[in-house]
C-alpha cells in the first residue's frame, strides 16, 4: 500500500464519502461503483450533454448545460474547490492580488518578508503580527456573499458531494454548510492547539484572547496556542485525504475564486474523471484548465459574484437565493424570530 494508503482508508472509515462518521467503506464504496445507486432517467436534453452511456461526444458544453445538469439532477455528486476569491466580496483581501492582497499590504507588521506571517518558526519567535492578521478575520466581522449561499443551495438540495475550501475565515461554515460536507485544506480557526504540550482548546477561547490583545498560552504549560491553520511548511489536515474519494466519484466539478497555485489543493483539479465537465468561474484563466484543458471544460471569467448570480437564474433557484440570504441575515440582525 502507498505511503498515504493508509492514512486515508483511516479517514475514510472515519468520515465516509457523504461525510459521515462510521462509513462501512467496503460495502457502501463498492456499491458506488458496482451499480448500487438508483439509475435516473434523464431528459432528451440532458441525454444530448452527457452523451451515450455518459461518455459525450459534444465538443463544447455552456454555462446552460452545466445549469441544465444540475437543475435536472443529472449531477447529484458535485465537488467544489473554492479559494479568497469567493471571500472577496465579503471584504476580505485575498493575499496575492498586486496591489490589493495581504501580501502586498503587510508593511504595517513586523515582519521580514510577507509568508513569514505564516511561518511557524516565525510565530514562535514573535507571534504578535499573525494575532494581529488574525483579529481582522475574526468570524463576526464578515458575513458570507452570493457565492457562499448558492454552494449552501447545492448542498440543501443533496447534491454537494463535498466543498474543498483553502480560505480560513470560516464563512463556509457561517453560510450553514455542516462540517461534514467540509474539507478545510488549510485549517481554521475553530480549534487551537498548545505548540508545546499540544493540548487542544476550542476556538472561542483563542478569540477572547485576540480580541482582548492578548497572546494565547496554554493554561497547562504557558505554551503558545496556535490555531489550527496549516503553516508553511505543515502537513494538511487528515480530513484532505478524503480526496482520494470524493475527486474520482465526483460528476461534476466546480472550481471558484482560486489562483489554483498552491499544492497540493491545485492539482486536484484534475483529479475527476476526464468525462466529467469542468467549471471555472473566476476572474482569470489558471492552472491546469489554463495550460492542459479539456474538451468538457466550460470556464466564466470575470467577476465572480455576476457569474454565480447568473448561474442561480438559469437555475430557475433565483427566489430560493433570495429567500436563503434573507433568513440567514435575519439570524444575524436578531430579526429572524
């Protein structure tokens, strides 16, 4: 077995492929594949877009097929990978943008170069600049956008497979996506661990000390507390492997607001199967889709809130849209009672 077998078949028992603690991953795996699922009977249509047994013959698929796909159920196993550009139009900065992200505007921390804020051997000398980076993502001070309630959407009507995020600010999870149906590549905020003892603590206890100015020590040993984001340099989180999964059973997949530069999150763009279509929505061509496309590949560039708002109206889920948006703000205004 492969160096990462089994480390991953230990995920997977653990979460299982709908996210699920106590998969029995023999059984309801090969099931997937063997047969199992009820077959749906699409329409002339979507039969047109998916070809003969599945395989498409169609040179070029539309932003409306792909609608057509998911409105029409053909695609119940969607995989989305997301990165700082779905949180943009919610105010917060992606880091590589020239002139407007972090990485450009870090010249007011202490810092020798601008990945040190995500240093460990940083943080433990000096963690003052990435507490102060961290006060300005705290989870209340950003709500999520269009972008974060259409993939709430997708998953309220049972057809998010699973939703691969990079970004840490926790506004997948504020949109009311469960934590099963989530893998946070790059950790967030919502435990720490003691970078000496290694004791675990929830994340309300990091925040009441960041948002008081205060560096968080661990009450056992007065180590430092680190939240479990993952640092250059630091493995990813047990969970990532969940992809040697979720990418091969995926039927169709949807890649949003990423640069797709950061490995290994960007490889798993091409992870699917070769007959399943490809969406990017995002404001520049990148990675794989840019240098090796596929013929089933369809890609939105341009501003990302406009292509998923068009995206929900050939939907038809527009309403449904508003609706969601205006109960989740309602929580949060106190006027949902």
């Amino acid at each position: 077995m492969a160096l990462w077998g089994r480390p991953a078949v230990r995920a997977l028992r653990r979460w299982g492929p709908g996210g699920t603690s106590g998969w029995p991953f023999r059984g309801s795996f090969l099931a997937c594949f063997a047969g199992g699922r009820r077959p749906i009977a699409f329409s002339a249509g979507v039969s047109g877009i998916l070809g003969n047994g599945g395989s498409s013959k169609k040179e070029k698929l539309s932003l409306q097929d792909i609608a057509e796909l998911i409105r029409s159920r053909a695609c119940q196993r969607v995989v989305v990978m997301v990165g700082a550009g779905i949180s943009t139009p919610s105010g917060i900065p992606d880091f590589r943008s020239p002139g407007s992200g972090r990485y450009s505007n870090l010249q007011q921390y202490d810092i020798p170069y601008p990945e040190a804020i995500f240093e460990l051997s940083f943080f433990l000398y000096n963690p003052k600049p990435f507490l102060s980076l961290a006060k300005k993502l705290y989870p209340g001070n950003h709500r999520p956008n269009v972008t974060h309630y259409f993939l709430r959407l997708l998953h309220d009507k049972g057809q998010l497979l699973r939703l691969y995020t990079q970004n840490i600010d926790g506004l997948e999870r504020a949109s009311g996506i469960p934590a099963s149906k989530l893998v946070e590549a790059h950790g967030s905020f919502a435990s720490a661990t003691c970078t000496v003892c290694r004791r675990t603590a929830p994340g309300e206890d990091f925040w009441a000390d960041v948002l008081g100015d205060r560096v968080p020590c661990c009450p056992v040993c007065s180590g430092i507390m680190k939240p479990d984001i993952v640092f250059f340099g630091e493995s990813l989180p047990e969970r990532f492997l969940l992809h040697v999964v979720d990418f091969p059973m995926a039927d169709l997949l949807l890649i949003l607001g990423t640069s797709l530069q950061v490995e290994p999150f960007a490889s798993l763009s091409e992870a699917v199967r070769s007959s399943v279509p490809r969406l990017l929505m995002n404001r520049d061509m990148v990675g794989p889709l840019a240098w090796r496309p596929r013929s089933r590949d369809v890609v939105q560039l341009g501003d990302l809130v406009h292509s998923v708002e068009r995206l929900v109206e050939l939907l038809g889920w527009t309403e449904e849209m508003k609706d969601l948006v205006r109960r989740e703000t309602g929580k949060v205004t106190g006027c949902d009672k």
